[in-house]
C-alpha cells in the first residue's frame, strides 16, 4: 500500500489539470458552429434537419442570409453541418461557452461577416 502511494507521488496525473492547462481537442470535435454567409443559398436544410430547432436562417436581401443560433438549445450534433450542401456551416473546436446571461446564447452571424466573425444579440 505504502509502495503505491509512494509510486503514485511520481506518476503523470491521470486527469486533465482543466481550466488550468486548456485542453486540445480533435480535429473532428463538434463545438461551436462557425457560419460562411457567403456560402448561404438559404435553402434551409439545416433549419429542417436540426433536431432541437437551434439554428434559424433568416434571408435580408438577394442572396443575402443570417444565421442565428440558440446555444443553448443546440446539442453540437453537427446534423446541419452534415444537411448543408454548400458547406456553409463548420464546427469549430470551440468548447467554453457558458453564460450566465441566457440571451448571451443567442448568436447572430450576419450577412457580411466573415465565418469567425459573430454578433451576440444582448436584447
Ligand atoms: S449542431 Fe445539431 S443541434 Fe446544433 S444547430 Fe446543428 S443540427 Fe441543430
Ligand atoms: S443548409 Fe447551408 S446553404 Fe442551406 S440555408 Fe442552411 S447554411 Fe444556408
């Protein structure tokens, strides 16, 4: 018992020293969404396919479309990532989204914007 105890002091920890050491997630990882307005033909695939009704499309002008996703409904499925046929959406690795302000969820990539840009609608 001693032995182990002993042993153990000199061991690599088991577990993750998180938020500490930030954690480096897969390439496949399904985090946050990333949306390419450019991309967007507004056939709403995702919107259809989404099993939690987290992502809207709304369409501003001639071929001109925002996203806007409810985190905190969104189950980072990757469904809609899979549904889109112009790859307008992306996963990203992003994996700290917590809030204490559930409006803060709510995220609006807008027309114009480039994939990583995004807008939180603080209404
Ligand atoms: S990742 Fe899944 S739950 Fe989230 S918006 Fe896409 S389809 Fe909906
Ligand atoms: S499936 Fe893709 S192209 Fe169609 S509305 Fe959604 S993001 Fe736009």
């Amino acid at each position: 018992m001693l032995k182990e105890v002993l042993g153990s002091i000199f061991k690599k920890p088991a577990t993750n020293l998180y938020p500490a050491q930030k954690l480096d997630m897969p390439d496949k990882f399904r985090g946050k969404l990333k949306f390419y307005p450019e991309r967007c033909i507004g056939c709403k695939m995702c919107m259809r396919d989404c099993p939690t009704n987290a992502i809207t499309i709304n369409k501003l002008a001639e071929n001109k479309f925002e996203a806007v996703f409810d985190l905190s409904r969104c189950i980072y499925c990757a469904q809609c990532v899979d549904s889109c046929p112009k790859k307008a959406l992306e996963p990203t690795k992003e994996v700290e989204l917590a809030e204490l302000d559930k409006n803060k969820l709510r995220v609006i990539f807008k027309a114009g914007d480039t994939g990583n840009s995004i807008t939180k609608n603080d209404k």
